[in-house]
C-alpha cells in the first residue's frame, strides 16, 4: 500500500510529487505524494484542518506551492501557458466545500456560469446545455428555474454538482460532497456519484468524512496526516493497515460499526 503507483503519467488523472503549502510560518503540506488514477474514484481523508481542502485548491491552481510538482493528465502545470492553463481549466469541474451556490442567480443561471466564463455560445444554446445538466444530475425540469434559498441541501448539491459538469469535464474535484445532509440524500447522491463516473468515464476527487460514501462510491482511498499521504489503497487494504492513524479513523468510536460489518459482509 505505497503512497503513490508507478503507473506511468498518461494513466494518471493528477500526480503530485514533493508538494509543499504553507501559511506563514505553517506548512500545512510537507513532501505530499498523490495518484490519482484515470476513471476512478479517489476519497481523501484525514482531520479536519489538515488540508485537504488547501491540497484540492493548489491543485486548481487558487492556491500558491512553495515546492513540488503538480501533474494533471500528464501534463505540469507550472509549465502549462496562460491558454494552456485555461484550457486545462475546462477539463476539471469543482464542487467547492462551502461555496455552494450562488444565492443571487437561478440553477439554471448557476450552471451557466462556467459557460458564459469559457464558452461563447449563443443563449439559446447554453439554456439547453444547462437543461441538460440539470437533468442529468437528477433534478426536475422545474429546478431549473428555483433561487438556492428554495432547493432542500440535496438538491443544492445535486445543483452545485451540474455546475462542476457544465463543462463536460474528465476530473471532477469534490469537497465534501455529502456534509450536512441526511443519510438517506447522501445515499443518492453517492449512487449519483457512481453512475457519473461509470457512463460518463469520469475521474474524482472526493474529499469525504462519510464512511458509507468510502465503502460505496470510492475504488480507492488516500489518508492524509502530517501534511502528508501516509497510505492509499482500497477500503479493505485500510481496514486492514496497521499505522495507528488510519486504525483509529477507520476502527475508532466513531466509525460505525454497522457500516464496518456490513463492508466486510457485501465485500463491498
Ligand atoms: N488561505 C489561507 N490562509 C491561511 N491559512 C489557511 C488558508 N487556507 C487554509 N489555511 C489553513 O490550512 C489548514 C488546512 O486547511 P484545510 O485544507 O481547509 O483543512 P481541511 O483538511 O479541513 O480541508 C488549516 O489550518 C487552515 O486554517
Ligand atoms: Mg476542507
């Protein structure tokens, strides 16, 4: 279970080598190895305020490395230009942690905004374009035209998720996707998860505290402690890892032992 695959960079979504983030005097990411595989799902764990929100926007790019290299589909970002940058911007989507959606526009306005910033398409077209999205993250024909102040939280994230796929993209980056909403409504949208990466090949990055959504939507896991992966593999490789730190998260009070018994029984 090593930190990172030797698979070679055309396999890979995002590879990530000797990456360093710090604020002031604080290094929040020390010597950080990832894979990220093509077409699978990839949850990433670890404390809260470890950074794995900062990993995910130094991916993108919004936030500043002070080291280390960053690959997305081979490709190194540093030496990507300004076009290529922006070119590579249209290949990712992103459901940022607390910023949902804007308050002020539609769902159908939201998910347009990615498109009015890096297509031209005529209005006509866009408003189909973002039916379709609407529609494909399973929410109602009359959503389209709702403010977020009268979605329920499922639905703003099934919302906030046809916004990540405005753009079609091939990696789609997740932050904690399923906080804040019931079981049964995080159950969906895991299952949405699932059929997005089967149909549409896509690959994501899920940040995620929720243990069901690791058992049922991951192929694979990376832990992240002392601004490093100390391990990725499958659920059943960290059920099984002896490092006291994953022992605790995955065998700890917290971890439902419904969820634990019912991995190892479905092998799921
Ligand atoms: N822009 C910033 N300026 C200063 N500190 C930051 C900034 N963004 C994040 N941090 C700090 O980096 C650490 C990791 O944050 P974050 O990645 O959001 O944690 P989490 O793992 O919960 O997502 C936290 O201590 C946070 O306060
Ligand atoms: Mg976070």
């Amino acid at each position: 279970m090593s930190a990172h695959s030797p698979l070679p960079s055309h396999e890979l979504a995002i590879r990530v080598r000797a990456l360093q983030v710090g604020f002031g005097t604080r290094l929040v990411l020390n010597n950080l190895e990832l894979d990220v595989r093509r077409g699978e799902v990839l949850g990433f764990v670890g404390g809260s305020g470890t950074g794995k929100s900062v990993l995910a926007r130094t991916i993108l790019g919004l936030v500043q490395k002070r080291a280390g290299r960053v690959e997305v589909f081979g490709e190194d970002l540093d030496q990507l230009s300004k076009e290529g940058h922006r070119a590579m911007e249209r290949r990712w989507g992103v459901l940022f942690q607390h910023g949902a959606l804007f308050s002020g526009l539609t769902v159908l306005q939201n998910v347009q905004v990615p498109m009015r910033e890096y297509l031209s398409l005529s209005p006509i077209l866009m408003d189909e374009l973002a039916r379709l999205k609407i529609a494909l993250v399973g929410l109602k024909p009359e959503a389209a035209d709702k403010y977020p102040s009268e979605l329920s939280g499922g639905m703003i994230k099934r919302a906030a998720l046809a916004r990540a796929l405005a753009l079609d993209p091939e990696l789609v980056f997740l932050d904690e996707p399923t906080s804040g909403l019931d079981p049964i409504s995080a159950a969906e949208f895991d299952e949405l998860i699932k059929t997005l990466q089967q149909t549409l090949g896509l690959t994501v990055f899920m940040v995620t505290h929720d243990l069901d959504s690791l058992y049922s939507v991951c192929d694979r896991v990376a832990a992240l402690a002392d601004g490093k992966v100390i391990a990725t593999g499958t659920i059943e490789q960290m059920l099984a890892a002896e490092h006291p730190w994953l022992r605790t998260y995955f065998h700890g009070t917290r971890a439902s032992r419904l969820t634990l018994a019912r991995a190892q029984s479905t092998g799921a």
